[in-house]
C-alpha cells in the first residue's frame, strides 16, 4: 500500500514538474508548501526561496485583504466563493511587476487539517491580443462612424448587422429601425430577385458576380423614394457565417450635374451618349488586352490592342515617367506587393487628345490551371466636370473682384492712377542705360503693383507681377547688370501687366465705366455746414485777403475722411490672416480726421506693404499665442491724429516683436552689413534695417512676402512727402510703426 502511495506522489510529482502552468498548493494558513518549476518560470522564485511562506508573496497587496479573509471564512467552515471558478487577476512577479493572470482554485480536507490548490497561467499574451483585437475593433468603427458615405454590412441571410451615420443620412433610417431587417427594405422591388439569387450563390459557395466592383444602381429611401447610388460590395467568411458589407455614396448630385450638362449642349449630350467609361486589361507583358469598350478607342484615338499600355497613355504626356509606372506595377506582377499599396503612387489623371481621364486601377485575379494577375484600368472622361469647376472658381473670383471694386470705388479708382504713374516710372527706369538701371527701384514698383491688385483679388495681375519679382531676384543673386534684351522683356511684361489690367476694366465696365474710371477729378462730399460757412466767409472777406481764405477753405473741403481708407486695410488684413491661418482683430482710432487723398495717393499706395508685414511677420498663429499666454486673436491697430500741422499714423499689432540680434545676423549674412558697420549700430538704428534694399527676414519667398522690397519701398515714398518713419518693437509683445508727414 505504501508502494502505491509512493508511486502515486512520484506520479503527482512528476506531473507537477514538466506542467508549463504553475501548479502551487497550501495549508490552511496560507503558507507555501509545493512550488514546481512552472511556478519557478512564472513568478521568479526559486522552490527552495518560497516553501513555508505565505502566499501573499506572490499576490499584489490590493488583492491581499480578500485572499486573508477567503483563508479565514474558509477555515471557520463557511462556503468557499471562489473554488471550483476560473478568475482573471494579477500575479506579482520577483522583480515587483504586475501581469494577469488566468487562476483555478480548489480545496480539501485531510486528517491534517485544510489543503489549498491553485493551478496559474500567464495569460499576457492572451490580454494583449484581446487589447489589440478591442483597439482595431474601436478604429473600424470610428472609421465606420466617421465616414460620409453609407457603410453597410449584413450575414448570410441578408439581415442588417451594421448601420454608420452615413446610412443614416443617405437612407433616411435610423440605426434602429433597421438592424436586424433584411436588406430588402433600402433595394428597388425590381432588384429584389436577383439579389436573393446573389445571396443564395455566396452561401452556396458560388462565386460573386459583384464583390469587389463598384456598380451604379439606385436605392429607396424610408420615404419611397428611389435615388441614384454607388455601390462597392465586399465578402468574407467567418468561422460560423458569411458576412458582406457595401459601401453607398450618394450620387443624385452627379447625376443631375450630368443631366443638366447635357440639355445645354447636344455636343456634350452626343459625346456622353456614346463615350461612357474606358475599361482595358493588361498583363505582365504590358500589352492591351484584345478586348476593351469603345470608349477607350474614343479617348486614345486609335487601334490599341496589344499595344504596350504605358507607352499608349503616357508617353509624350506630362504624367510620371512610364519606366517608373513599370517599376511599381512590376511589384504586383512579382506578387511583391500588392495594388492597394502602391496605388497612391500611380497616375490618378492623365490629359491625352485633348481630354482630362481619371485614372482608377483593378486588381484581377485569372482562375484555372493557368492563374495569373491582370490589371484593369478603367478610364473616366471628366474633363466637363474640370472645365465647370474651373468656370465656377473664375466667376467666384470675378464676383470678389467686383464686390471689392464696388464697396471702394473711389479707392480703386486712385489705385488706377497709381497704377498708371507705376507703369510709367518702370518704363522711364528702362529707357536709361541698361547698366545703370535701378533694380531696387523696379522691385519697389513691382512689389507695390503685386501688393495693390492682391487687395482688390486682381490675381492675375498680382501672380504676373510676383512672376517679375522672380526675374529680379535671379538678377540681384547673380549680381548681373541688365543688358538692352532684359530690359527690353521688363518693358513687355509691364506692358503685359497693363494689357492684363485692361481686360478686367472691360469686365468691370458695367459698375465703372471708362469715363468715370479715366476721369483725374476727384469728387469730394461737402456737408451743408461748410457751405454755408465757405458762403458766410466770401461775404465778409475783402481784398487781398480774399483769395487766400478761399483757398484755405477750399483746400479744407478737398480733404476726406480716412476711415474708407482704414476699412479697405482691415479687409486686406483679415483675408491675409485667413490664409495664413491666423486670427485678427482691426481696431481703428482717428476714423475722422479728414486728410489729402490727392497729396498722399502715393503713401496709401504702398502702406499696405506696413499691414501686410504685421500680419506676416508680426501675429503668431493662434496655438503659439495661446502658448506664449496671450490671447488667442492678434490684434491689429490703425491709428490717425494731426499733432503740430503732421499727418501721424499708427500701424500697431501686439505680436512677436522684432528680434535685434535676429535682424543683425541677417544683415551680415547678406553682406548688407560690414562687421565693423554693425558694432557702431544701436538699437534703434539697427530695427531700421527692416527698411534696406533686399532685407527680409523670411527664408524663402511667397506671394505674400520674403523678396525685401514693401518696407523699403514705404520708407521711399514716406521721405519723398517730407515726412517720416519710425519703427518701435518689443519683443514677444510687439511692433509699432509711425510715419509723420508734414500738412503743407
């Protein structure tokens, strides 16, 4: 008998040792008294360090009040709540970490008293599969959730399982009135018979006729209405099911869009009627597979059976270099890769015969003996679609361009005038010695026409003017003096410039004739005050007095209020701010003081170099204002006051400031600076240099900013009036610039 005791614990034992789970008992006080080698693997101690300690050792201390009182209300004879169940807690190993755990435990009562036995596994591997399986579980369903288009899915009997936003607001249902219903409910009667057929073939292992094709049908909407749809279809099998689902746009739009197209044209309607969609095949060999739709002979203009695609589509066009379209699709044919990873980098469009194509490729996969994959691709003529939206963004621009004009019609007109003496001065420029042209002086004409036209949307004008700059730049970089041929292009392209303005005055005629437009006498609104005090005036003054007070009262009543003028600038500084993707706030002060539009067109002209640098350069976007503990909106201030017979005015933001050592740095880098010229500079000094040829603190140049020429050509005109500019910065709290001209 004891042999067989014996052998039985040998047995036991044995069981124990080669067993990967940990296999650990103990007595009724909670001590340790067997330990194997899988619970030697799984907590990190050594048999011999555990046996007769408690068990807590290995049990994490918010879990330790409940194991003391298990052992307790166990050995007082109560019922065991957790023996004979399989619990998921935690395990503390040697080194002091945590990991889930998967434990069973039982019990027994000998002659000895009362026996505790626990079989552990580490279930890690298993909690960060389920973690990853919720994650990706969590992702497909923000995806689902999020997408515009109708995500659909349902089982082998065609019952709704899923039903995204996006169904929602195609079909008209909401989530719940749906699940569990036969996809019926949103399918055309007529088509109810061939789907059931589809439904039955899948599940009977037969192979799709639509998976994986995007299709044009039409669904029903909760109200009975049918409407166009695009339906991409996808299956797959799961251990106990089918499943498929269908991703539905909405094409009703599109539709009506071609619809309308072709009643306006029975060109068009005669193209659509008989082009329709290219769809060819190729192989690895590149050649155009024998059979391909009679569109593809209409876009391609010719025989193209087994002719090599790539040469067909893309050679001689202006679309990525065919031998790098072999490159990646060799990658599918060598089963290297995989078409949904290399599509990104393929042509979408190509312009061939006059035609915009876009450009969609499908994997297909040959059945047989013979399997092999073939690509489709598939051609779509949209080139009605481009031309309508290129339509739509001219009229957009053409209708911003007229509300600009219209709210501001004086000020565009002096623009005009501006204009005209700009042309003018670059021309005269040019009729010098081809050596002894004033480049700054061109870049200071170029860069205020650019900047004029982009504050009343003349896009056109303003890219053609920037296009110059480019030319400039080169010449300035590479120090060349102009000869008779450069100088001869600059007068043609100012020309052009002109010619270009001209054709948006035919377009504005209907707002602004010519004979408003051309006329150089300025129309002034006088209130009845003045009169009757210009009246009062002439009555009392005699002699040689008279004709000098008339003229002060005249000149008085020739001046105009600024704010017109102020209000063009804040619309000019709030789209720039759009586009830089900042926020602005314009405040006005001294809206009221009158002043010489006549005297000063010059100044106005190119003050809008001085908004334009503080939007630019000055305001931070919102996220670094927020950072730096500012408001989120920048501010921006424009000042006028008449102080001691001066115009001052104020251009104000409260944003980065002006960094001397920056400026400093840049100006010895471009050589503007000698070493020795810059230590005898202080700091007021070295903030003008933001006003010399060529200074910019930006790295590269835009449409906005970076070529050096608004500030330089401010200070220009401001010293041609006799007055002044100043600029005042703080840095991390802003910049003010002031410029005095004096009221003659």
């Amino acid at each position: 008998m004891k042999e067989l005791v014996k052998d039985s614990e040998l047995r036991f034992k044995s069981i124990m040792d080669s067993a990967n789970d940990a296999i650990i008992s103990g007595d009724q006080e909670g001590r340790i008294l067997s330990w194997n080698k899988g619970a030697e693997g799984l907590f990190g101690y050594r048999k011999e360090e555990v046996l007769g300690k408690l068990l807590t050792l290995f049990i994490p201390e918010r879990y330790r009040e409940a194991h003391n009182q298990g052992i307790r209300r166990m050995s007082e004879g109560h019922k065991a709540q957790a023996i004979g169940l399989t619990l998921e807690v935690h395990g503390l190993h040697r080194d002091g970490t945590e990991f889930p755990i998967e434990l069973s435990l039982s019990t027994w009562q000998s002659e000895e008293g009362r026996f505790y036995g626990g079989i552990i596994r580490d279930i890690s591997l298993r909690k960060k599969a389920e973690a990853a399986k919720r994650e990706a579980d969590l992702r497909f369903r923000a995806i689902i959730a999020s997408a515009n288009d109708a995500i659909i899915t349902a089982d082998s009997e065609g019952q709704i399982t899923t039903w995204n936003t996006g169904a929602e607001s195609v079909f008209k249902y909401r989530e719940e009135e749906v699940l569990g219903k036969n996809l019926r409910m949103i399918i055309p009667e007529r088509y109810h018979e061939a789907h059931n057929q589809g439904i039955e073939r899948m599940n009977a292992g037969g192979a799709p006729r639509a998976i994986g094709t995007t299709v044009e049908l039409h669904g029903v909407r909760k109200n009975g209405s049918e409407f166009p749809i695009e339906l991409s279809l996808a299956g797959w099998k799961t251990e106990n099911d089918a499943q498929y689902s269908g991703i539905i746009r909405d094409i009703t739009e599109r539709k009506g869009l071609e619809s309308k197209v072709a009643e306006r044209s029975q060109a068009i309607k005669e193209l659509m009627d008989n082009s329709g969609q290219g769809f060819l095949t190729f192989e690895q060999d590149y050649k155009i597979g024998s059979e391909y739709s009679k569109a593809c002979h209409s876009f391609l203009g010719s025989e193209i059976a087994q002719k090599d695609v790539l040469t067909t589509l893309f050679e001689g066009t202006q679309s990525k270099d065919p031998s790098a379209i072999r490159e990646l699709l060799d990658l599918i044919f060598a089963d290297i890769s995989n078409l949904s990873l290399v599509e990104e980098l393929l042509p979408k469009e190509l312009k061939i015969n006059q035609r915009i194509l876009e450009l969609e490729y499908r994997p297909i996969q040959t059945t047989g003996d013979n399997s092999r994959v073939k690509i489709m691709l598939i051609l779509t003529d949209v080139t009605l679609q481009k031309q309508l939206a290129q339509q739509i963004k001219l009229d957009e621009e053409r209708k911003e361009i007229i509300v600009k004009v219209a709210t501001d019609k004086d000020g565009f007109i002096h623009f005009l005038h501006e204009l005209e003496q700009q042309f003018d001065g670059v021309l005269s420029m040019l009729q010098v010695e081809p050596t002894q042209v004033d480049l700054d002086g061109l870049f200071r004409s170029f860069h205020t026409i650019k900047g004029g036209a982009a504050s009343y949307a003349l896009k056109d004008l303003s890219q053609k003017a920037h296009a110059i700059e480019n030319q400039l730049t080169e010449f300035k970089n590479n120090q060349e003096l102009l000869n008779v041929e450069q100088c001869s292009s600059l007068a043609q392209q100012t020309q052009q410039l002109r010619e270009i303005l001209q054709k948006v005055l035919i377009d504005l005629n209907e707002i602004l004739p010519a004979e408003e437009r051309n006329s150089r006498e300025s129309v002034f609104k006088v209130s009845q005050p003045k009169l009757e005090k210009l009246e009062s005036r002439l009555a009392q003054l005699l002699g040689d007095r008279y004709s000098l007070e008339v003229k002060k009262e005249i000149a008085r009543l020739r001046k105009q209020p600024i704010a017109p003028l102020f209000k063009k600038y804040a619309i000019a500084a709030e789209e720039l701010a759009v586009k830089l993707g900042k926020e602005i706030q314009v405040k006005f002060e001294g809206m009221e003081v009158d002043v010489s539009f006549e005297h000063l067109d010059p100044l106005f002209s190119v003050l809008i170099h001085l908004i334009r640098n503080s939007v630019d350069h000055g305001l931070e976007t919102p996220d670094l204002r927020v950072m730096l503990g500012k408001q989120r909106v920048g501010q921006l201030t424009l000042k006028a006051s008449l102080e001691e017979n001066s115009l001052k005015l104020l251009v104000t933001d409260d944003g980065a400031g002006i960094d001397p050592a920056r400026l400093l740095q840049i100006a010895l880098e471009n050589k503007i600076l000698l070493p020795e010229e810059a230590s005898q500079l202080d700091a007021a000094a070295i903030l003008k240099l933001i006003f010399a040829p060529g200074f910019s603190t930006k790295e590269s140049v835009s449409m906005v900013s970076g070529r050096g020429v608004g500030m330089d050509a401010v200070k220009v005109v401001v010293e041609e009036l006799g007055g002044e500019l100043k600029v005042d910065s703080v840095l991390d709290q802003g910049t003010c610039f002031e410029i005095s001209i004096p009221q003659n």
